[in-house]
C-alpha cells in the first residue's frame, strides 16, 4: 500500500499530446488570462479611483474582481507552463496550494455573491434603511468577515483532503488538482472523512442557495409592486448583472459536480472544468462592464475608448 507521504508530485491530464494542439491550448488560455486582467483590473481601477462608485455595491464589485483574477490564477498559469514545456507534473506542495486556493476563491465567491444579494434586498426592499444597514463600517465588516471565515474553512479543507492516504498512484484526471479526481487515488478507507466535509460544505452551500432564491423571491415582489415602469426598469438593472453572474456561477459549480465521476478520463471532464473555472471570471467583468451605465461611464472617461460609448 503507498502512502500519501512517498508521493512527491502529481501527474496532471493533459489536453493532448500532439504538440502543435499543445501550442494551440497555451496561446488560447494565454489570451483568456489576459482578458481576465485586464476586464478586472479595469474594474478595480475605476471603483478605486472614481469616487462616484464608492458605494456598497461596488465596494463588493471590487472585491468580486479580486477573486475572479485570484479564481483563474490558480489554474490556468500553471496549465499553460506544463503545455508549453511538454511536461503533466505538479509537485506535491504546488497540488496543495491549488487545493487550497481553488476552495478558498470557490467559497469567498459564494460568499460574496449571496452578500451582494442581501446588499440588493436592502436597497430594493427597505431603500429607506439602506445607508443605515449598509454604512461603510458594515460592508467592511462583511468583507473582512467572509474572507477570514473561507480562509479558516480551506485550511481545514485542505488538511483534510491531504491527510488520506493515496493508494492509486500520483495520475490526477484533470489539468489542475481538482478534490474529486485526488479522493479517486485515496484508499478506500481514508477518504470518508473528507466525504463527510464535502456533504457539510454542500450543506452550506445549499442555504446560501436558499438565501439567494428568497432575496431575489422578495425582490421580485417588491419591483412588480413598483408603479412606475422606469422605476420597475431601474431597480431591475442594478440586479439583472449579479442575478446572470450568480447564476452562472451556480450552473457551473452544480454541473461539474454533480455529474458522475468517470473511471477514466474524458474530454467532457476538461471542457466541464474548464467550464466553471475559466468561464465565470471571464464573463463577469463583461457582464458588469456592459450592463452597468456608471462602470461604462466611468470606463468612458479613464480609458476613452469608444467600446464603452452609449449604444
């Protein structure tokens, strides 16, 4: 029986071994990481420096573009590395960090949507305790709050996920150190403890999922009790954009982790993981930027460029 502790790297999947399509995923993750940073550092940038957008909800904005550059810089950097060097390893510390932070951004995402959320049933539903409830004080407190939570939670996470013993070699089924392909190599009678976290942590998840459906329920009413037209349209728009982020983000998730686990690997398996850590924290910045009229405004005067002129 192999120990966990006689294991000094792990092989990752590959997306081919054909080096010209090698070549090809290097140059295509390349410039979906670039349009990460550069949609959320933009973002970033103008919450920070337009005054105008100093408000809760863009105090999380900023906060949500922290993670999505954290979310992809845990995965894609080292995938390209491996495709334009022709090597599959990742040393056994390097698969714990990537546990650890993939858990940690994963986690602080949920977190932080479901805090916009309530952020938008303050605002929508009792608009007339907003600034009271949602004072600066608050909002950082939240922030700070969620971030020290999820980063207790990884830590124990990712102790529990490598204290298993290994028994099915070093060969992890996907192209980054996904928990579900490490606890395929664990012994069978090693692995219940990190199972038993894992139903916890859908557990919690499921309530904040719950949270979510009744703000937005509630919201809904609120809006439909709306008399005006443009003001059922104004209080829509400021929801419509984290509405399509957290439902995308909760497709995704769902969807590669509730399908079955395949005994070996699969294309599906790569396009479904690509899926949930590259699409998300790609579209995010685009879906803002887009439906946003101040974020476009204010994008309008930092950079000039025509892309962000009233259609």
């Amino acid at each position: 029986m192999s120990n966990q502790t006689y294991i000094t790297e792990f092989l990752l999947l590959g997306f081919s071994d054909i080096r010209e399509l090698q070549i090809l995923h290097f140059v295509v993750f390349l410039v979906l990481y670039l349009a990460v940073l550069t949609g959320n550092l933009l973002i970033i940038i103008v919450i920070a420096l337009d005054h105008h957008l100093h408000s809760p909800m863009y105090f999380f904005l900023m906060n949500l573009s922290i993670l999505d550059l954290g979310t992809i810089s845990v995965t894609i950097p080292k995938s390209m590395a491996n495709s334009l060097m022709n090597t599959r390893s990742i040393s056994y510390s390097g698969c714990v960090a990537q546990v650890f932070f993939l858990v940690f951004f994963a986690v602080a995402n949920f977190a932080l949507l479901t805090i916009m959320a309530y952020d938008r049933y303050i605002a929508i539903c009792k608009p007339l305790h907003y600034e009271t409830i949602m004072n600066r004080r608050a909002c950082v407190q939240m922030a700070t709050s969620a971030w020290i939570i999820v980063t207790v939670y990884s830590s124990l996470h990712t102790r529990n996920t490598f204290a298993i013993s290994f028994c099915g070699g070093n060969m992890v089924d996907q192209f980054f150190c996904e928990i579900p392909q490490l606890l395929k190599l664990a012994c069978s009678d090693t692995y219940l403890g990190e199972v038993e976290v894992l139903i916890l942590s859908a557990c919690l998840g499921l309530s904040c999922f719950v949270f979510l459906i009744v703000s937005y329920t509630q919201i809904l009413q609120t809006v439909l009790r709306i008399p005006s037209e443009q003001g059922r349209h104004k209080a829509l728009s400021t929801c419509l954009p984290h509405l399509i982020v957290v439902s995308l983000f909760v497709s995704t998730g769902i969807f590669a982790y509730l399908k079955p686990t395949s005994s070996s690997p699969s294309g599906l398996d790569l396009m479904v993981a690509v899926l949930y850590s590259v699409l998300p924290p790609v579209m995010n910045p685009i879906i803002y930027s887009m439906r946003n009229k101040e974020i476009k405004a204010s994008l309008r005067k930092l950079t000039g460029w025509r892309l962000f002129t009233k259609n």
